[in-house]
C-alpha cells in the first residue's frame, strides 16, 4: 500500500495488481475513443493518431475528477442529466461524420486537409467527455479496488484513475501508430482513401445511434 503524509494513495498490492490486470483487459477492447483515434491516425498519420489519443486521454481526466467530487453520481441517478450529454455527444459525432463527408465532395478524391492538431485535439477530449457511459464507468468500476477503511477514498479513486487513464492512453498511441503504419502502406491506393473516409463516416454514425440510443443503467 503507497502511503504518503499518513494518506492510502493506493489499496494493497494484491488488489492493485487485480486491478491492473482488469484496467489493461478493458482497455484493449475496441470503442468510440478507439476508432475515432484509428480513424485520425488513417487520415493524418501518426502524429494525427497520437494526438487524438492524448485528447482522448484528457477527456478521460474530466471523467475521473468527476468521479472523485461526486459529480458522476447525477449521472448516475438523473435520467434528465444522462440524456442531456447523451443526446449532446451523439450528436457531436454525427456532426464529425457529416464533417468527412462534406470534405469528401469538397476535395473530390484528393485527401482531404488534415485537421488542425489543436482542433483534433479538442475535438477528441470532447468525443470521450460527451459520453456518459465514461462517467458511470468510472463511477461504477473504480470505487470497486478502493480500501473500504481509507482515511480518504477519493484520493485512492483518483491515483487508480490516473493510472488507468495513464495505461488506456499507451495502448490507444500504440493503437495509432500501428493504424498509421497500416494506413501508410495503402494510401497510394486512390480509391481507398475515399472509402476510409466513408468507412470513418459510417462508423460515426453508427456510434451516434447507439449513443442516443443508450439506456441509463445501475452504476
């Protein structure tokens, strides 16, 4: 157990260690923020993929402050409140599809420009916060490894949503750079960076729904 100043930052090592191992199983599964990161990294390269998953990675760090101060619980408990960012994320990503669409029939089939990073930045952080889901997740999964008989829980509830921020975000820059390296080997295939924008358009869309479509469940 990590202890400073007479504060557990940390549960013991057993149930961190479990916990580790269950953040980098969830981690690997394929969702919202990994797509759009694999799309980012398949339009503008490398640096384009690494930049999204930082700000993926950032707007995970608005879903874990909120989980320390409580804030996640309205979420968690008003139906009004969870389908006001719910509504408001779908459709932000619809308006991201619609975006590479309408670059697609501006551009014809060149590619189209590649975002500012400050923008795809932003446009990132903003993809993961408008996603309820990330906030009860978090409100539901990390008080499970928090020492029940801590001087302070919520300083263990933030240092375990640091650490899975901090290993979630690695795995998406791997993610990126492994989507880049992919997408670099095709893109002197005309008709294809055409389809992956429609492709990219799609699954937005797609997401979109299902966000809208979500159901506020038990934290």
């Amino acid at each position: 157990m990590l202890t400073i100043a007479g504060i557990e930052l940390l549960p013991a090592w057993p149930v961190f260690l479990g916990f580790v191992v269950a953040g980098l199983a969830l981690n690997v599964v394929p969702g919202a923020d990994m797509t759009f990161i694999i799309a980012s990294a398949a339009r503008g390269g490398r640096r384009d993929g690494i930049v999204a998953a930082l700000g993926i990675g950032a707007g995970a760090l608005v879903h874990i402050c909120a989980a320390v101060l409580g804030l996640s619980a309205i979420l968690a408990s008003s139906q009004a409140a969870f389908d006001a960012i719910k509504y408001a994320g779908a459709a932000y990503l619809l308006w991201i599809a619609f975006s590479l669409v309408r670059q697609g029939q501006t551009n014809g089939d060149a590619a189209p420009p590649r975002p500012v990073r400050a923008r795809l930045f932003r446009t990132a952080m903003l993809v993961n916060i408008l996603n309820p889901k990330v906030a009860l997740f978090f409100l539901a999964f990390l008080p499970q490894f928090v020492d029940p008989a801590a001087g302070l829980p919520a300083a263990q509830i933030l240092c375990l949503g640091l650490w899975f921020d901090f290993a979630g975000t690695l795995v998406n820059v791997l993610v990126a750079i492994l989507a880049a390296g992919a997408a670099g080997r095709l893109r002197e295939v005309r008709w294809l960076g055409r389809a992956a924008r429609w492709f990219a358009a799609t699954v937005m869309g797609a997401l979109a729904i299902q966000l809208a479509l979500a159901a506020r469940r038990q934290a």
